[in-house]
C-alpha cells in the first residue's frame, strides 16, 4: 500500500483500487457509517494491524470530501466512539483525483495490532481473516484472549540488545522490498522498536546478526533417516542431522535448501522428458516450513523445528499449539490468527509464504495435485506436528490409471480449464495419447467436458466438483 499512497494524487486513487484486500488492507466507501467502520478497526486491531482507505467503492474513487465535514470527523472519531477499549490508529487525509476527475482526498485509517483484545460498543468482537472481518463467537473470543497473552511476547524489548546488533544489509534489504527509504523508520512504523527506542525480540528474531545469542533454540533442525522409520539407540537410522541459524529470513532461505537436497526423488516424465522429481511437492513442504518459522511460539525456549525427513514421508514439528480459535477437524477451514503479527508481516513483505488458512489450504491443494494423500496435523500437549506423506491419495486409482494421465489431470487443475489442444500443447503429449487419458480420467470422473457440441471451439475440459 506505501506504494499506492506514493504515487502522485492523479493516480494515487487508481493504484489503491489496484490493490487486492488482504489481510492488512480493506477499502471502505465514503458513505460507510462510523459503526460499521468500528468493526473493521477493531478486526485489525484484534489481528496484526492493517490500513483502511475510505472514500474506495465499487471500483470507483468516490473521495470524502463531498460527504460533508461532519461524516469525516465521525469517521475519523470512530475507533474512539465505538470502539472498546479504544483502538490504537493513525488517520491521515491524502489527496487524490475522484472518478469525476475533481480534485479530492481519501481517507487513511492505519491500526496497529493490539496486545489486547477489542470489541465494539455492542461488545462484539471482530478478527481481520484474510480479506474479511469476521465476528468472534463467545468460545473464539475467550480463546482469542488467551492467544493474546502468547502473542504480545514478539514485541518483549531486550535491554542489552542495540542497533549494532541488527544486520544491516538485511534491513536495508527489507527496506528496498517495501520500498521504503528509511530502514530505521521503517521498524518503527512495524512496531519492532519500542517507543522509547528499545530493540524487541521480534527484531532481533528477525534482523539479528546473531539472534541465538538470545533465543538459542531460535533454530531449524533437519533430520534424515534411512528407511521409513527413526529407529532407537543403536537402531537409530539417522544419516544426516543439519542446524540452521541466523535470522529468520535466513532461515527459511537456508533450510529450504538443505530440506530440497535431502528429500528423496522419483524418476517421472515432466513436459515431454524423464526428469528427477521430488516424492513431495516443493510448494507443499516449503509452505509447511514457513508456517512453523513465522507462527512457532518463541516464548517456549526449549524446543526447536523440526524437520524430519524420512522414506516415505516429511515430518515438520513446530514448538506451540495452534492458536485457541482454531480447529483440527476442518483444518482447510482453519480461522487465521498470527501468534507473531509483526514477525508474520515482515515475512510476507518480503514474500516469504501464504497466509495461515490460505497457506494451509495450499498445502492440501498442491498434496492433492500432486495425487498424493491429504497432510495430517497433530497437536501434542506443546507442538504441532505436519506429516506430508509420499502415498498415493488413492493407490487402486492410481493403477486404473494409464501412465501420463496424472500429468495431464495437473495441468488441469493449475489451469482450471483448458482445451484438448492446449492440453497436448502443455503436456507435450499426442493427440491420441491425450484423448486416451481425459477419457480415462473423466470414466473416473475426475473431470469433465463442457462445450456446446462436439464441434464447440470454446469446449475445454475442466475439474469435476461434486
């Protein structure tokens, strides 16, 4: 959104309108009312902070000022008036040029995240989820406070940590990514330096030189075994057992690296030729690996990442349970709630991952692509534990199915719909061995044909919902 905001007030409307809603960003017409706009304060607050632009409706720049002096400074008092206890923002008026090319301005609203919980003046509660404000039932608040209590532990400020402390090629770094021209200023406004200027863990977790000199266990620790089971005492089938250190954007980087080199491989063909390809999808276990990094509880100094690389499966164990308001049962549903807002945000300015929920559901997804079995989630009495396993979804399936069809049911999917010259476009396959594997594959009802006729040049083939 900094972005957006800089650029001059002919565009400025145009490129917030560009933007997608998210779980830092909403856009709220000029006409909403100060209740209304109440909630999503409070929804951000309750999350990791976020910026709501008011005067944005309908992909139109509606502006504020013709709304009247009166309704802005109700907008403007809204978290004070109806909001409890009163959200901390910033509000800002921007110039812009509205869609009847006059001269305006656009209301910016900027929340922080809250170490509290808020409600509205009805005593609703509202957390930001992905690009909705959805509101708390009594269960997922009185959990939502408790998870606060973990939360606030990422902005403790180390007395004896300074500047000096922090990496500055990497806060440089961070900074051309959010083009921003101050790094210093920018930790500021991320709430990572206290207002009496004092470094907090978060960071140091973050840009620390040496973050395990205060968080030793701060660390990703991947394992390899020989065969399909870890083994004990003299049994123990370990081959390989690497830590990774550092910051936690270094991290990710690094342990990535190490998990790609150690995960076993198949022979498969790939657009036409036989190549080596990973038994799980790198999307799959990359998601897995960021999720642990950004939402472990840091606060548990003991324990470490695990990552646990085995024959027939990858193991990621994270120190901390899942937030309170979430549920094992439906986990593509899970309600998304960062244990470390600030840390969470950084890595996705820097585009480290999805969002929780949305990474979650991605990792099904590229499990289910890859025709491989659904992940499982674990929660012990401290952790949580992800298996991604290497066995087929569903192994009889798998055989009924002529050799290739797999490749051609994921090209359909990642495209959504294609046509069967685009199919033998992407798969590289020919025409009769491409029309051998969508026959095959619709019998098993996987997917299916939509077109007029059998002559319909707009037909494509497209994933079957049930």
């Amino acid at each position: 959104m900094d972005q957006a905001l800089a650029q001059s007030p002919d565009k400025r409307g145009d490129a917030l309108l560009g933007l997608a809603e998210d779980q830092w960003f909403d856009r709220k017409s000029a006409r909403v009312k100060p209740r209304k706009l109440a909630e999503a304060l409070v929804g951000f607050a309750n999350a990791e902070g976020g910026a709501v632009v008011v005067g944005l409706s309908e992909g139109r720049v509606e502006g504020i000022d013709a709304t009247g002096s009166a309704h802005l400074s109700a907008l403007q008092q809204a978290a004070l008036d109806f909001t409890r206890p009163a959200v901390r923002c910033e509000t800002r008026l921007v110039k812009c040029r509205n869609a009847a090319g006059k001269a305006d301005r656009l209301l910016v609203i900027t929340v922080a995240s809250s170490e509290q919980v808020h409600a509205d003046h009805r005593d609703q509660v509202f957390l930001r989820v992905g690009d909705e404000t959805r509101r708390l039932d009594f269960f997922q608040r009185q959990n939502l406070t408790y998870d606060k209590g973990q939360a606030s532990y990422e902005v403790t400020p180390l007395t004896d940590a300074g500047f000096d402390d922090l990496d500055t090629d990497l806060l440089a770094e961070y900074a051309g990514a959010t083009s921003h021209p101050d790094p210093l200023r920018l930790l500021k406004a991320r709430n990572l330096i206290t207002s009496g200027g004092e470094i907090t863990a978060a960071a140091v977790l973050l840009f620390g030189t040496n973050p395990q000199r205060w968080f030793p266990e701060a660390r990703v620790r991947v394992l390899r075994y020989q065969g399909t089971e870890r083994g004990t005492g003299a049994r123990q089938r370990l081959i390989d057992d690497i830590d990774v250190e550092g910051p936690i954007p270094h991290q990710i980087v690094r342990a990535r690296q190490v998990i790609f080199d150690h995960i076993p491989t198949r022979r498969a063909l790939v657009r036409g030729r036989f190549e080596q390809v990973l038994l799980v999808p790198e999307d799959a276990w990359l998601e897995g690996l960021v999720n642990a990094v950004v939402h472990r509880s840091y606060n548990i100094g003991s324990d470490h990442i695990r990552v646990e690389i085995l024959d027939d499966r990858v193991e990621i164990e994270s120190p901390g349970r899942f937030p309170g308001i979430v549920s094992l049962n439906r986990p593509r549903d899970i309600t998304r709630f960062a244990r470390n807002p600030r840390i969470t945000r950084v890595c996705a300015d820097l585009r480290f991952g999805q969002e929780l929920g949305e990474g979650i559901r991605r990792i099904f997804d590229e499990m289910q692509l890859a025709g491989l079995s659904d992940p499982v989630y674990r929660q012990t009495a401290g952790s949580v534990r992800l298996q991604l396993s290497y066995r087929p979804a569903d192994r009889e399936l798998e055989q009924r199915l002529p050799p290739g069809a797999r490749d051609v049911l994921r090209a359909i999917n990642e495209a959504g719909r294609l046509s069967t010259g685009d199919t033998m476009r992407v798969t590289r396959q020919a025409r009769p061995t491409v029309l051998r594997h969508l026959r095959a594959l619709e019998a098993e009802g996987l997917i299916e044909w939509v077109g007029q006729s059998t002559k319909d040049p707009r037909a494509y083939w497209t994933r079957r919902v049930e």
